[in-house]
C-alpha cells in the first residue's frame, strides 16, 4: 500500500472503545478506517494461534470466575518474570473459545469495560478472515518466542503454517514484527518474504538474546545508533520503537523529537514505525497532559503532531478514528 501518511493500524483492534482482541473490537477498528490490524499471538495447548496479547490471560478474559477451571491456576516464569493466574498455553482451543473478553484497563476505559463477558476469544485464523473481508492489512506481532519455544512450540513454523492455510502467507498487506529478533530471524529461513519488523523497547534488551548471551546481549538501545541500525538493515525490513524514543522529551516532559534515528533508519530503507498513541493522560508525556485524571484525554493532538513530523511509516493507535483524523490528512 502506497501512502503520503503513515500506516494507521488498529492496534490490537480499536481497545480505546472495546475490549482488546474481541470482535467487535476489530470491526471498530476497520469501521474507523484503519489501514490495518495488529493481533499478538499466543499458541493454544494444541497449537492453535490464539489472539492475545499475553499467556497470561486473569486480566483479559473471564477465566478466574469460570469454576471448571480453577484449578488451572498457576505460576509460571515469562521472559524471566514469575506470573501467576491462567496461561493459553495449559488450555485447548475447544476451552479458549468458550471463554469471554474482558477489558484490561476499566478504570481507565470504563466505557468499555460495559461490554466485558460479551464476546469470545478469537484465534489468528479469525482475524485474517476479519481482515481480509474488512479490505485491511495485518501487522501480526508474535509473542514470548523463547518462552514458549521451551515448552516445544516452533512459534515461527506456527505461524507460516497458519498464514498459508489462511492463503496470506504471500498477501502484500502482511508485516511480522516481534521483540525477539532470533524468531524473525527463524522466519525468514522458513521462508517468509513478508516485511519483517523489530520491535523495540524504551530501555532493556530482548530476552531471547539475554537468555542464550547473558551479559552480552545486545540492548535496544543500541539497536538506534548507526552501527544498530546498519546490522538491522541486514536482518529486517522495519523498526518500530516506543514513541517515546520518537519523541525524545525533555525534562520538562515535551518532544524535543522527532529523533534522529528515525532518518537515519530511513536511509537505510528501513520502515518506521513507532506504538502506541493513545490520548489519556496516563499515556501522554507529561508535558501534554490535562485536567481531569488519568482516564481524560490530554493534548494528545500536539503529542501525536511531533510522530506525524517524523514522516513515519506506520503508528499503532487504539482509537483509530482519532488515528485517522491526525495522522490520515
């Protein structure tokens, strides 16, 4: 798809109205316009590719009032943090589907929050063909490869199994990204021709390359200088780091963006993208926040100006509408 604008895709649907990954989340986001979708991936016990964007599922779903499966609790370790509640991978996907969506932030979205235990979970399989039907593209992210890889599932060969049985192993609308380079790296000896996308965090490093490097595992940091970005533009096909390393604010909480590292990324042809502009407060730099609590929207529209300045490639926004206003002129 050839723009003057960046990508607007629907990250994880349109989660600023309805609960994230549910239906009718996703038909918010392609009734709003958005050029494309975002599902995270997570494998079933059976190996289905369920739409969430954790394993850990207590917050997103109504799994802890369902009684049969109680005793499915549990504690686990996730890219090195102890987690404790329900995890996808410890059910089969005839039980994930009974289960319900459920709003992951009420007290800041309450409104849609109104729609928990309303609609059911949904597989990758189901959001191709949402999309597909809708006429928009899918940024599909894959989650926890490292972890999951040692349990036993391939989460690249999942995938490319799944894209081809979908008929969108090939679909020009198709971008992969994740925050674990050795699985994008997996995808592209498995053949993958779609655009590959490294996902990038404000601080840290990805845990795949911490957990097989330890100490000298590369950060992301280092990702963003030249040297980064040259071994990137060998690797991959984009970047998309956290607005805030886009923004790059100051001590008093304002852009001093849009960071260099997006030209220099430019010229080394590859894409940017950047994640996630929502308008509350709790989620703006503090210079362009406003009256009225953490759920109040702030000047989201003077934030969001810096990232369109930046001539960006794609933005991940949960209001797509507001997305499509900002970002789509």
């Amino acid at each position: 798809m050839s723009l003057n604008r960046p990508l607007i895709i629907g990250h994880r649907g349109a989660p600023g109205y309805l609960p994230e990954h549910s239906p009718g989340s996703y038909a918010r986001a392609i009734a709003s316009g958005a050029d494309a979708v975002e599902p995270d991936v997570v494998p079933s016990k059976d190996g289905v590719l369920v739409v969430r964007h954790e394993n850990e599922i207590s917050a997103t779903t109504d799994v802890a009032t369902r009684p049969e499966f109680a005793a499915r609790r549990t504690s686990k370790m996730v890219d090195g943090e102890r987690l404790t509640g329900w995890f996808v991978e410890d059910f089969t996907w005839d039980e994930l589907r009974t289960l319900r969506c459920r709003e992951r932030l009420p007290a800041v979205r309450p409104h849609s929050a109104a729609f928990d235990d309303t609609e059911s979970v949904l597989r990758l399989r189901d959001v191709l063909h949402l999309a597909r039907a809708g006429g928009v593209g899918v940024v599909l992210e894959i989650k926890h490869a490292a972890t999951f890889a040692a349990q036993g599932f391939d989460m690249a060969a999942l995938v490319r199994d799944e894209l081809r049985a979908a008929d969108w192993l090939d679909d020009p609308a198709l971008v992969v990204e994740s925050f674990e380079p050795l699985v994008l790296a997996r995808l592209r000896g498995l053949g993958i021709r779609a655009p590959l996308v490294q996902l990038i965090e404000s601080e840290g490093t990805p845990w795949d390359l911490r957990e097989r490097d330890g100490d000298h595992a590369i950060t992301y940091a280092s990702m963003l200088t030249p040297a980064g970005l040259d071994a990137l533009a060998r690797q991959v096909d984009g970047i998309s780091p956290d607005k805030r390393l886009v923004l790059n604010p100051g001590p008093l909480g304002r852009a001093r963006g849009p960071a260099r590292f997006v030209a220099e990324a430019h010229d080394r042809d590859l894409r940017v993208f950047t994640w996630t502009c929502r308008p509350e407060n709790m989620f703006l730099l503090p210079g362009y926040r406003r009256h009225g609590g953490r759920a109040a929207f702030g000047d989201f529209r003077a934030e969001w100006a810096v990232l369109r300045e930046a001539q960006l490639d794609g933005v991940f926004v949960d209001h797509p509408d507001l997305g499509v206003d900002v970002f789509g002129g």
